[in-house]
C-alpha cells in the first residue's frame, strides 16, 4: 500500500486552490492528501473544508516561517498569488520569493507554481503601443507573476510552471456577463478583435493540477499551459445566446477604450487583453486544450460550464 502524499495548497479557499482541494478529496487512488493553507482558519470557506476532512492550517504569504512551517512533512506544494487582492506587483514577486524559499527549506519534492507571462518580452516598455503602467509593466499582474518564476528557478526549487487562461467565472465574480444595450440585447464586451480567447472553468484547474501531480517528476522544469477552449467574442456570444435562449451580441471595443472604463484595474485589464489579442498565436500556444484533457479528462468546454452556471450569471 502506498504511502498518502500530503500537498500544500496556498489559497486554498479560492478558486484555484479550491479546485485543486475537491479534486484530491474526490480522487479515487487517494494517492494524495490535501493540506489546506489560508490565514484565517475560522473563515466560513475554510470550516467548509474542514468538514470535507481536509486538513486546514494557518499560513500567510507575507510570513516565510508560517509557510515553512505549513510546507513541512509534505511531498508538493501548490503556489500561487493574488494580484487583486493587494494591486501590488511588488509584493506578488516578494510573496513568490517566501514560497520558493520555504519549499526550498522545507525540502518539498514537487512545486507547481501558477504563472502567467512577463508581458514584457513582447513588448519592451519603450513600445508606445500599449501604456506603461506603474512605472515599469505593461500588465502588473501578467509581468510579476513571469518574472517571479526566477525566485523558484534560483533556488533549483523542482518546479512546474503551470499557465493558466482566462476564467469564464469573471462572468459570475468579475462584472464580465453580458450587459443589456440600448436596444435592450445583451451585449459581451471585450477588446479582443476577432481573436481567439484561450478560457477554462476556474474548477478545472485543480484538475489540472492533480494531472500534473500524478505524473510526477517528468513534469519538473516544464511549463505547462491549460485551457478549456479557444473561442471568439463572436462565438462566446452565439453559445450565450444557445444557452440563455435570448440573443447575445460580441461587443468588440478598443483596449484603449476598455482601460477606460473605471473599475479598479481596468487599464491592467485592458492592457491584458491587448496583449492576448496582439501577440495571439504566441499566447494560445502553449494552452492546448488537448493537453489540458490529458490532464483532467473532466475538463469542461464554453457550452457545458455555461449550462451548469448560467442561473449564477447576472443578467442586467
């Protein structure tokens, strides 16, 4: 009988880390065992997991010794940050250095890291095309998380790197669900043109992740990227509109005019989509919803996250 493996899962009440928790809780092999990381374990998500069984500890990304200590006896480690919660690039690239360094201490064998791109090796911040934004990004929360892959890669941290897509949840949590226009139709908006949108059910993740876990040390030092389908605007809204049984129309605007739109972030958000609609082919990729099923045979595609979430999508 083998021996359980514990994984450490930083957010574990959020999205990814979340999914990442049901997904070992519902594995059938129990080759793993889920170990369940946030700050506040009287939160209401986290007695959730407890009654689960998972075991739930207090760590903060800000405290390299509670992470250490959270890190110790285990066999990986699922790392992430979060951009929105803070703004702050900053402290993402600080946050990604106390994780690798507790991995590094704490002697974990397997840490996958979720990542995304540094923006910034397409488009230098001398390319007028798309705004600087703080000084020194062109989209903060895209650039930390690429150049803070160095702090596990310095420390020979065992590390996949793990791309994520764009959550089709933003529509549920984010503002992003069609909004009806003057006419009274529903209209999708995004900058993207008539470019192909790498998206996946935020639950789906964790699958992912525990593919990954499952496969092992073959997949330390590579990246990986996962998506649940490459769509249009065109064709997101053609499948709202099958869905919802009313009409949905793509909204295409300029990113110029989405980093107007004023909700916190909204510049870095439209910078981002700028980026995945210029640099298309580049960003899409590495996010092989192919690779992505091998992964997580569950993974879901647009049409079937939408029947399962469309009663959770305002529609105003």
């Amino acid at each position: 009988m083998h021996q359980t493996k514990i994984v450490a899962i930083v957010g574990a009440t959020g999205a990814q880390g979340g999914g990442l928790v049901r997904a070992i809780v519902n594995s059938l092999d129990k080759e793993f065992k889920a170990r369940a990381l946030t700050r506040n374990e009287d939160s209401d998500k986290a007695q959730a997991l407890k009654t689960l069984g998972v075991d739930v500890v207090a760590a903060d990304l800000d405290d390299m010794r509670s992470l250490t200590r959270a890190f110790t006896d285990t066999y990986a480690a699922f790392c992430l940050t979060n951009y929105w919660e803070h703004f702050s690039p900053e402290k993402e690239i600080t946050q990604a250095r106390h994780m690798a360094e507790a991995a590094r201490q704490a002697g974990v064998q397997h840490v996958i890291w979720s990542t995304l791109e540094d923006t910034r090796r397409w488009m230098p911040l001398s390319d007028e095309r798309m705004p600087t934004l703080m000084g020194k990004y062109k989209v903060p929360h895209f650039d930390a998380k690429g150049e803070a892959d160095r702090e596990f890669q310095a420390l020979n941290v065992p590390t996949t790197f793990l791309l994520t897509s764009f959550y089709w949840d933003n529509m549920i949590y984010f503002g992003m669900a069609p909004k009806k226009g003057p006419d009274g139709t529903l209209l999708f908006t995004l900058p993207m043109g008539d470019k192909k949108l790498p998206g996946i059910a935020a639950e789906d993740i964790g699958g992912c992740v525990l593919g990954v876990l499952q496969k092992g040390r073959e997949m330390i030092g590579k990246t990986v990227g996962i998506a649940g389908e490459h769509l249009t605007g065109t064709e997101m809204a053609a499948t709202m509109s099958k869905v919802f049984g009313q009409p949905v129309r793509y909204n295409e605007v300029s990113p110029e005019t989405y980093r107007g739109f004023g909700f916190p972030g909204a510049d870095d958000v439209g910078n981002m989509f700028q980026f995945k609609r210029d640099f298309n082919a580049d960003f899409r990729k590495p996010r092989d919803p192919a690779i992505a099923r091998a992964l997580n045979p569950a993974l879901q595609d647009f049409e079937t996250w939408l029947q399962k979430n469309k009663q959770r999508i305002p529609l105003e």
